[in-house]
C-alpha cells in the first residue's frame, strides 16, 4: 500500500519556548534545568548550547563548564505541555484524527487519503510538500516556533528526515530514492538499534546501511530473530501502522524489601537492578523514554513519588539508573527507612536517533 507519512519535530521545543517568551534570550545558549551550582541536570538545551557538547540528562555542573556562558533556566513542565497540547490541536486541523503524538513534541500525521488519486508513489509524496509547509508555517504564525518535517513513505523514513535540515527543515524522502538515501548513514540511524546492538554489527564489520543492504548473509547470525526486520528497514522497508490505540505509556519495577531499609549500598543496587531490567524492556520494545519516576514507601506506609522530564529520550540503563539516584537525594526521599523502592519510566517514544553523522 501507498502511504504518504509526516513525521513532525519541533526544534529544541523546551528551550524555544523559554527563548520566545523571553525575547532577551534569543540567540542565546539557554539551558533548561538546574543551576551549575546545585546538584542537578539538564532537561533540555537550546542549538546555541548544543554547540558546546550540552545535552539533557547531563550533571548541571557538567553543562556549566561547557558552556560557561550558558543561560539556566529552570524547566516550566506545565507552560510545555500546554504548549504541546496547542500544536497538536494545530495538526489535527491538517490530518484528522490519523496522528500519533509520541511524546510532547513530535508526532506522525498519515496524510495518505488526501492524496490518494495524485498516481503513483512519488506523485503523492511530492503534493504532501505544500501541506507539509503550510503545517511549519502555520505553527510558526500561530505559535511562534519552529518545527521540522519529513516527508515519506513510512515512519522510518519519515523520523529520519525530518532530522536531517534541522532546525526548521522539511525533508522529502521518495520511494524511488530510499535506498539510496539511506546507504550513507550509520547503523545506528536504524529505527531499534541501540548501543549494544550497534556495537555487534560494528564487530563484523557492518558500520553504514550501504553495508546491511550489501550483506549477503543471514543477519540472525548477528542479531538473531531481529535479522529479517532489520534487512527490511535497511532498504527503506516498514510498514508500520501509526499506533492510534493504547499504546503502552510506562515501565516500571519495584522492589519490597524484607525489612525496611536506609542503607545506601542496598538501595543502590537495587535501583541499579532495576535500571537494567527497564532498559532491557525498553530495548525489546525498541522504546525510550522522556520521563524518570522514583517511588518511595516508609515503614508507615506513606507513599512520594518524585519525577523529572528531559527533552531528548534516553534507552540505557545507566542514564536511568543516574537520574534516579539523582532524584532520591535531591528530594532527600531516603530520610528514613523504606519498605518499598521503585524506579519508572514513561513518556515513551519510539527509539530515537540521537545522531546521525551525514546531514544531506
């Protein structure tokens, strides 16, 4: 089946939106998260910033000595979600109900319908363009940001390009030309590859695309039942419906300890249990996540939940595992001893590419 897809990111959303409601700050390194001077992290960062290496779930003191320069800004979740919640209202007036929102700023439109009688493949892809930029247009008249899209024949396609001329770009990927798009590009730019399976096709040499669509093997014997799914997506190949259904919305483990605990080496294991067990979930769902929970219940059965949301999405344990830790001294949850720990994740997206190393 033909499908025309719009993959929509909007650029650097949480520090655009600092950047827009405070003019003062435009053009500036605007870093969203907690001051250098305090134990905290960064949830987001302007372009300006990212120049300096800052990126979200870094150490605040980290960000500050990159960017010494840089503007901290302390992260308004609720002004986000309202905003978020105004674009998408503002794509829905393009596409109907065909959109899955994957987190607060991105989602997938199926315009396939309008543009069902336009003829073949590329046809309908190429008069997807004007609606696609009558979308950024209307976004930044209205809302007063920029957004990035890709144009393609399905999501793979579609959350590649919309990457590849940021910020503000809008990429066309035809059928015609898939394959080819994407030879160049590094394994890791595949929708599912994670570090761990990056680092096994690395090992038998298999470091672009070009060297997946070549491989005249079975790739089961590299990354098992995967193998067939991941040849297919190495020539553009996914046919992916748009999940508009109930997706999951979290992950999440916890432990109830025998007797009630504050010992730190205890703890820590156990969140560092638990971490590896919502990576491993998160990996063989090819999920990340935006949002870091930690639940704490006292011998009195009291219960506090405490969270923290960064714009880009992260898979590896050791991410999770840091911001938890982070989580329970910052709110100084373990002040007495628990009888319950529990660690979560949501706000989940499809895996994300974090890099892609050609821009074209």
């Amino acid at each position: 089946m033909q499908r025309v897809i719009l993959h929509l990111d909007m650029d650097a959303f949480y520090a655009s939106v600092e950047q827009r409601d405070n003019p003062a700050l435009h053009g500036k390194p605007v870093i969203v998260g907690s001051s250098p001077q305090q134990r905290g992290v960064v949830c987001a960062a302007s372009y300006e910033a990212r120049k300096f290496g800052v990126r979200s779930a870094m150490p605040s003191a980290t960000a500050g000595r990159l960017c010494p320069h840089g503007v901290f800004i302390r992260p308004r979740m609720d002004v986000y979600r309202a905003e978020s919640h105004e674009i998408m209202a503002l794509v829905q007036k393009f596409a109907g109900d065909l959109i899955q929102q994957v987190s607060v700023d991105e989602a997938y439109v199926d315009v396939t319908d309008r543009f069902a009688d336009a003829g073949d493949a590329d046809s309908m892809l190429r008069q997807a363009l004007p609606l696609a930029r009558e979308m950024k247009a209307t976004i930044q008249s209205q809302r007063r940001l920029t957004a990035s899209i890709g144009v393609a024949p399905n999501k793979l396609l579609a959350k590649l390009a919309s990457d590849f001329q940021k910020p503000d770009g809008l990429t066309l990927v035809l059928e015609s030309e898939k394959v080819a798009f994407l030879r160049p590009l590094p394994v890791r730019a595949i929708h599912g590859i994670g570090k761990v399976t990056e680092g096994e096709l690395i090992r038998v040499g298999l470091r672009t695309v070009a060297d997946l669509q070549d491989y005249p093997g079975d790739l089961r014997s590299v990354v098992g039942s995967w193998g067939p799914q991941l040849k297919r997506y190495a020539v553009g190949d996914d046919d992916r419906a748009l999940d508009l259904g109930d997706e999951v919305k979290s992950i999440s483990a916890e432990n109830t300890f025998n007797r009630d605990t504050d010992d730190r080496p205890t703890l820590r294991a156990c969140l560092r249990e638990q971490a590896d067990d919502i990576a491993g979930k998160l990996q063989r769902r090819r999920l990340a996540a935006h949002t870091i929970q930690v639940k704490v219940r006292y011998g009195d059965f009291s219960t506090l939940t405490r969270q923290i949301s960064v714009e880009d999405p992260m898979t590896e344990a050791r991410e999770i595992y840091r911001l938890g830790c982070w989580l329970l001294g910052r709110e100084r949850l373990v002040n007495r001893p628990l009888r319950l720990l529990g660690l979560g994740v949501s706000g989940l997206t499809e895996g994300e590419l974090r890099q892609l190393v050609l821009k074209l």
